[in-house]
C-alpha cells in the first residue's frame, strides 16, 4: 500500500502541479511521511489534526452528523466510538479509496477494562497488586479490541485519586504515585506489546494529563489548584511511568492547573512533556476540551482557543471540531505558522505508519479473527482469573463460635438479598465499552453454579435511589428462612464513571435500612459491596460479621464472588485506596503528613475532629484471607548508608493459618526530618507471595539513594541525608519497623 501510495503522489502530482511534483520528488530522500506532508493541501493536514466520533456510540455532549461527510473532504485523521470489523472497514474504504490522498484513519475507542469480555473496573485490579496479570488484562483487552477493528485505545487512566467522591477513581489504580505508577506502565506494554505492526496491539493513550484526579471536592471536570512541588512530587509520576514504559500518545485533562485549562497549557504539554520527558508521540484532547476553554474563561471564543491549544502543544482536536474551523484562517491572518501544523501532522502520520496502516489499512479488519478471537475462552478465563484476584475480604468476625466465611458448601438453604444479586448489566460497571451484557454471570447464578445441591432463593429488596419501588418485608421473609444471608449491595455501573460524582458515598438509596432489616433476623451474613469507589460504609460495618469488596467485576463477576463466598478461592486483594469512615474525612490517604499538633486523645488543641475519628475505616494495603500471616525477624543490613550504597530488608512471613494463601507484603519508609516537611509514610516496594499451612518465607528488599530522593526547598530532586524509617507489613497501618540514617 505505501508503495502505490507513493507512485500515486508522484504521478498524482506531475500530473495536476508541477511546483508541488518537484517538491515531493525532491523531499523522497526525507521518507515517506515527510514527503507525504509535502503535497497535502491545508485542509488535508487540519485534517490529520482532528478526530470525530463515529455516531455508533457518544460518550459526550455532543454528535457530529457530518462526519462522513467530513471524512470524503479529507477533513478527518481519526474516528472513535466505531467498532466492528464491518462497520470500520466500510469507514476505513471511505478514508482511503474517496479521498484525494487516501490516508488510512486511526480507530479509538474506550477500552478501559475490557472491549467486548469485560474484566473488573481498573480500581478493582489494581488490588491484585499483580503486575503480570495486570499486564495480560491489558494484552488481552488490545487483542479482542483489535479483532474488532480498533487501533487506539483512551488508556491507562493514570491519575492518582484521593478522593473517592471522584466518580472516575473506578478507572485508575488509587492513591499512591509509586503503585500508579507500576501499574500505569504495566498497561501501556500489554496494549502496546513489543511491535505496534502487530495486529494485536493498538496505541495506548495515557490519561488525563495532568492531576485531574486532584479535583476539588471531588467534583468532575473541576479545578486543581496545587503546588509545583505536590504535582511534581505525586501527580506527574505516573504520566512519566507510562511515557518511559512507550506510550505514544497523551490526552489532555479537563481541569486547569495554576489558572490555564491544560488544552491550552504550554508549561505542560510543551515544558514539561516534550522538552523534560522527551515524548515523541502525539497529544490529543479529551472531548471538547479545546471548545471548553471559552467557559473556563482563559479565551473569548473558539477561535482563540484553537491558536492557545496549537501554541500550547497539542496535536489532534477530539471531536470539538475547532481546528478545522479556525486554523485555516489563523494561518491566514499570520497567527501562527503552517510550519506549526506540520509538526503535529507529522506525530499523527508517524504513529499509522508504525501501526502498519500505510502498507495495509485493513491489517485491523478481519472478520475471520473477529469472530474468533471475542469471547474466546483465553478471555473469559482471565476474566474469572483476575476478578477473584481482585476481591477483597474487609471483615470476617465470628457468628456462633465460627468465621462466617468460607460459607460451607454444605449449606442447604441460602438466601441472596439485594439489588445486586441478579444483576448483570450493573456487575459490568462504569465503562464497559461494548460489552455483552447477557453474558455476565450473576451473582445468583454463581452461587447456584458453585453450589448446585443448595436451595438459592433471591429477593431485590430495594432499588438505587430512594424513589425505587422496593419491599423489605418480602426481602426479610425470603431471608428469614435461610440458613446463611448473602446481601448483594453497592452501586449501579451510573454512579460511578465519568461525570458520577457522589457528595454522599454511603450505600445508594435505601440500602442501610435493607440491611438493618435483614440482620435482625440474627442469621450468619454476608455482606457484598460492588461498587466504583470506597463508600463510607461504616453503618454496615458494625452490623455485619463479614463483608466482601466485590467491586464492579464484569463479565464473569457473579462466578468469581461466588467461588470466594465458598472457599474455592481464597481472597487476597488489598485496598489501593483508603476506606473512610465519613465523607467528612475526605480527602484522606495513607501517605499524610503530621501537623505541629498531631493527634492526641488526651488534648482538645491537636488534629482531629469532635465527632469522628481521625483513622480510616480500612487503611490502604489492607485485606484479609481465609488463613493468617505472621510477620517477625525484621532485618537491616546496615544502621548508615552513604549516598550510592542500598539498603537491603529483610524480614520473615509465616503462614500460621490452615490453608494456603497469598499475601502482598508491602514496604514504607519515612523521612523524620526534611528540608521540607515528609509524609509519615510512602510505599517503596511490594511482593505477592503465596505459602502453604506452617510455611515460611523470607522476602527481600532493597532501598537506593534514589528511592528517598523527593523535591528539596529548592526544588532540586535529590536525598537529604537524615534519620529515616523503614516499615513492613501487611498493610500501611499495621507495620514492624527499624531505623536507619543516610550519611553524606
């Protein structure tokens, strides 16, 4: 295709324009792109720049009925919410056999846990803390995407969250810029792999750059306003993670940072991206974001947001459609320079041309591989796979002399009460592209598939909201004649998301009193909670012996839930982000820093408030298993190290339960004294071990220079020599610890 792509310029050329035929003729020895930039009218290039949705789909507030009209005048680089091998292969024709140039588009689309099998909300797996089967989510969302005909997915969303009545928290990895980070760069390989010409991989987009996740007040498409050092220090990391693991595109955040919306934020997606980072991808915006700077108040119209956003560093226009209204004229009137345009041209076509799309732009349309790569059974395994991985057990007291899980598979009658308990499309959650909803399996529907000999009634009890119809007494009834309660709670997949902001994130509607109904029945219960978001659920907490975090699963959620439930998985996810008591806490982390006053119970005039606790209901790092580890033998190889010389911990972890199990043995440290304040704990390593009943292992780390290193007074990155402290533990807040200095 690129070869008849060049013989049909250059004939094309000497036979319409000789100034232009001399001109790509004389720049072939630059390559194929440069020469192909060399004959494309204005329009053409604008094009490249612009990117529309399909109409299959909108995840806007807008539509664009004209885009087909706008891809024959060449007027389109790329389309997304267009999937389907025939579907894109119909559109793609159009872009190459109906333009003058025929360049092949780009397809985008959401993937953001999956494509057509869905895998649980990226929240729920990053509690794996399981890097390789992160990455292999991430491999296989891009292989059944691009038997679909995608090539570009909007992911990894990488944005540290602290915040959970941020409804987007569901679609990142928590609150911590190290493990973000780790995983971040995880997802940019599996969708990337190793050669983007392979089929089955498709360009990641690392998102949304940058610190959209500091939202103020939690309150989607808000501003952030926060220091140099803070956004330096824990919201640029994982942009940078991703970047250096290959990422070859960037989208821009909705928010303004330091007064400039980022669509138009040179200090970001020029000083910082490109001159600092070096990324040689190319910038797109997130929806209209370039049309929004007109109500952030940072321009008067459109047309100057247009020239802000060129200037600023970005390449290509999401469906907003004001590079193609105004760069036109802006170039007409001098504003800015067609060199300026070129550059981004440029990023676009050199990101097809290493898809393989100029040597063939059906390499992604292949109706063959579509129908058997969707569904295949390599997906919905790892769909079972990593949904259990990523519960996580919260609670799980005593009723009657016994854990209340496992449940017994013995057990003869079992009763599901809830909204979530025969559910399918909630269990998918927020973002769940095109997924197929009949093929979720339900909660109820795995209880029953796991243990098939049990009598499984189900009762909804109540809705979402307050105005759903609903009947406790029916819901209590059908409990009363159980012998074991599993309450199905949380949230439908709409109230977390994308534009899913919650000022209240206590279980939605009248779910409490549900709950109170049901436990007065005094029978062994479980409480499940499918959710985008840590809720505030410490009602529930003090009415219930044991509580699942099931999260939002997806496809094979109600099979994963159920084998936990009753023992055929041991769970051992644990929390990425921190559970808090009441949203009066919020925002709330593990990595705070200490005050002049710090917390004492003894003394009004400290941190704290009169009407609730200062600690978190579950801390971050945490989640229980069905046998027990014991931590002991914490090592230090050294009291001092120099600068250059590592640290290396040790310590012993024992399996003092009766049933093999995994543990994620976490590591902090604290600086005790900087030039500017430290927080009292940050997480700088992690291993998944898994032992047998009375087994033990020694787990190892090790500690540099450069892992203490953090933004000085003067904004140097670097270590301050100091006394420190290291922690390890099963969570950040249960922890052994040793001292140890760094000598100049």
């Amino acid at each position: 295709m690129k070869q008849l792509m060049w013989v049909a310029l250059v004939v094309t050329m000497i036979a319409g324009c000789e100034n232009r035929s001399e001109k790509i003729l004389t720049d072939a020895s630059y390559g194929f792109i440069d020469s192909l930039i060399s004959v494309m009218t204005l329009d053409e290039k604008i094009g490249q720049m612009t990117l529309y949705t399909s109409g299959w789909d909108t995840t806007g507030p807008t539509l664009n009925d004209q885009y087909k009209v706008e891809l024959k005048a060449g007027r389109v680089g790329a389309l997304f919410n267009a999937h389907t091998v025939a579907y894109n292969r119909e559109l793609q024709r159009i872009a190459v056999e109906e333009t003058n140039l025929g360049i092949p588009l780009l397809f985008g689309y959401d993937v953001i846990h999956g494509h057509k099998t869905i895998f649980p909300i990226p929240l729920a797996e990053s509690c794996t803390w399981d890097l390789d089967l992160i990455r292999e989510t991430a491999r296989l969302s891009a292989k059944e995407a691009t038997a679909s005909g995608l090539n570009w997915t909007f992911n990894p969303m990488v944005d540290v969250a602290r915040d959970p009545r941020w409804g987007r928290v569901a679609e990142g990895a928590g609150e911590d810029p190290y493990l973000v980070s780790l995983i971040g760069a995880a997802r940019v390989r599996g969708y990337q792999g190793d050669d983007l010409k392979d089929p089955y991989t498709m360009l990641a987009c690392v998102k949304h750059f940058a610190a959209y996740g500091a939202a103020q007040a939690g309150r989607d498409y808000h501003t952030v306003d926060m220091s140099d050092r803070v956004l330096r220090e824990i919201y640029l990391p994982p942009y940078k993670a991703a970047i250096d693991a290959g990422a070859t595109t960037v989208m821009t955040s909705f928010n303004e940072i330091d007064g400039v919306p980022v669509s138009g934020n040179k200090y970001l997606l020029t000083e910082i991206l490109r001159d600092e980072w070096k990324f040689d991808g190319f910038v797109v915006t997130d929806y209209t974001s370039i049309n929004e700077m007109v109500p952030h108040g940072i321009v008067a119209d459109e047309k100057e947001a247009a020239s802000l956003a060129l200037k600023a560093g970005v390449d290509m226009d999401m469906q907003g459609g004001v590079f193609n209204a105004h760069l036109g004229t802006l170039i007409a009137s001098s504003e800015i320079k067609e060199e300026e345009i070129d550059k981004a041209v440029r990023k676009v076509l050199m990101l097809k041309e290493r898809l393989g799309l100029f040597d063939n732009p059906y390499l992604y349309l292949d109706e063959q591989r579509e129908k058997e790569v969707l569904f295949s059974s390599e997906l919905m395994d790892h769909a079972l796979e990593v949904a259990k991985e990523s519960i996580v057990l919260l609670k799980n007291e005593h009723f009657k002399g016994q854990p209340v899980l496992p449940v017994s598979k013995d057990v003869r009658n079992i009763a599901v009460i809830g909204p979530l308990g025969d559910n399918q499309l909630d269990l998918l959650g927020t973002w769940h592209a095109s997924g197929d909803v009949s093929k979720v399996v339900t909660l109820l529907e795995g209880i029953r598939k796991v243990v098939p000999g049990a009598k499984v009634t189900y009762a909804k009890g109540v809705g979402f909201y307050d105005h759903d119809a609903g009947n406790i007494q029916e819901a209590r009834k059908v409990a009363a004649s159980a012998d074991v309660v599993i309450l199905a709670l949380g949230e439908n997949y709409l109230q977390s998301g994308e534009a899913a902001s919650r000022a209240s994130i206590d279980l939605p509607g009248q779910q409490n009193e549900l709950v109170k109904a049901i436990m007065g029945l005094n029978k062994p219960t479980v409480a499940v909670v499918m959710a985008g978001r840590p809720l505030t659920i410490q009602q529930l907490d003090e009415q219930v012996p044991a509580i699942l975090n099931g999260w939002h699963l997806g496809t094979m959620a109600g099979q994963a839930i159920a084998e936990v439930l009753f023992g055929v998985h041991n769970p051992s996810g644990k929390l990425t982000m921190t559970y808090p008591r009441s949203v009066g806490q919020i925002p709330i982390c593990y990595s705070m820093k200490n005050t002049g006053r710090p917390f004492a119970a003894n003394n009004k005039y400290t941190s704290k408030y009169l009407d609730e606790s200062n600690e978190p209901l579950y801390p971050f790092g945490y989640g229980l298993s069905y046998t027990s580890f014991e931590y002991g033998d914490l090592i230090v190889n050294k009291t001092a190290i120099t600068t250059g010389e590592t640290l290396n911990i040790k310590v012993t972890v024992k399996n003092t339960g009766s049933r093999q199990g995994s543990e994620v043995v976490q590591l902090y440290t604290r600086d005790l004294v900087g030039s500017v304040t430290r927080p009292v704990k940050e997480l700088k390593g992690f291993e998944k071990i898994t032992l047998a009943p009375d087994e033990s292992k020694t787990v190892e780390f090790s500690l540099s220079t450069d892992d203490l290193a953090f933004y000085t007074r003067d904004m140097s990155y670097k270590a301050e020599p100091g006394e420190f402290k290291v922690y390890v533990g099963g969570n950040s807040a249960e922890v052994l610890t040793a001292p140890f200095s760094l000598v100049e």
